[in-house]
C-alpha cells in the first residue's frame, strides 16, 4: 500500500482533448454483451467497419486477442473472468485517453462488472446488450461450445453452468434473432454517433 504513494502522475501536455480533436470525433468505449453466439463480435465488425468507413479511428477488442495476450495467465473460474473484464477495462480507458473508439466484445455476464466499467469509463461507455435466446445462441454455435458444456467438458459456461445476469439498463438493446444485421447495426449507430460528434 505504501509503495502505491510514490505513483506521482506526469503532467503530460498532450491529452484525451487535444487527442479527439486531432481524431475529429471523441472517444468512446461500445461494449459488447451477450451470451457467446448471441452476435456480439459480428455485430461490432460490422460496426466498426461503419465508423472506420467515415473515417473514425477504431479498435476491436475481444477474446482472442486478450486471451492470447495480456490475459492467457487468466483461465474461466469466476475470480479470474472478474479480473479479466478488470484488465480489459483498463486497457479500454487507455485507448479511450488516446482519442480511439474501442469496441469491446465480451460476454461479460455479471452487472457488477459492467457496473464497473461504467464508473471507470463514466459518460464515454456504451453499453450494447446483443440479445439471443439460449437456444438460438445453441444452434449457431460453429465452435461446439454449447455441446461441450452440457457434457460436462466445459466448466463455468455462461448459460449453462453459470449465470448471465442481463443488463437492466443497456444504452442499446438489440435482438439478433429478431433484427436484421444492418437493423441491429443502424441502432447501435443511431446512439454512437451523436455522443461521439465534436460540436
């Protein structure tokens, strides 16, 4: 605890506003949540495939790119998916300071961590429930995770062996298996670009 009042901030001259403006957009943070087949990393390519189109400076986060990185030490017990949401977050805020809108598709099950993620993030996170029944989340699932979870080969699954907790308040609520994939994205767009425009 002592050590953590030597951490003395710099003052750098170039920050988050001189960033955005430069960037011609603000920041922002799409938070991507669902069970896994829900459509949550197709919905945010196509997403940002949209804004990076428009000429908006974008980056995708998701599993594998966390999982095979800065977060393989972390497996699926409750503590280390708490702590993984955790990681990502700070890393979304970092981006977030750089003037970059980050797209963050995670199942992310528990409110508590979206929660969060709102209070480390405050106004620039947007929360984007991507909302499938289980069962239609079953039959598209290509990796055969839902298979493996019943048989007990997967421990720890969202929707099976643990909870999702759904989002009481999402900033964007979506239904994949209602919705068109450009309805879906269109929404998500409808909300996203007022709040990233500089005025």
């Amino acid at each position: 605890m002592e050590e953590k009042l030597h951490i003395i901030a710099h003052d750098y001259k170039i920050g988050r506003a001189e960033r955005e403006k430069r960037n011609g957009h603000r920041a922002a943070c799409l938070w991507f949540t669902g069970l896994s087949g829900s459509g949550k990393s197709t919905v945010a390519n196509v997403v940002e495939q949209e804004l990076h189109n428009m000429g908006l400076y974008t980056y995708i986060l998701d599993g594998d790119n966390i999982r095979k990185g800065l977060n393989s030490d972390l497996n699926f017990t409750e503590q280390s998916r708490i702590e993984n949401i955790r990681r990502i977050g700070e890393v979304a805020k970092l981006m977030i300071d750089a003037g970059i809108i980050v797209l963050a598709a995670f199942v992310s099950p528990f409110i508590k961590d979206r929660q969060m993620l709102r209070n480390l993030m405050d106004d620039s996170f947007v929360e984007i429930f991507v909302d499938a029944p289980i069962e239609v989340c079953e039959q598209r699932d290509v990796k055969g995770l839902y298979k493996k979870a019943r048989a007990g080969e997967i421990s720890n699954f969202t929707g099976i062996s643990s909870p999702f907790e759904r989002p009481i308040h999402p900033d964007v609520h979506i239904h994949t298996d209602k919705q068109t994939l450009e309805n879906s994205v269109q929404a998500i767009l409808d909300i996203v670009l007022p709040k990233i425009k500089i005025n």
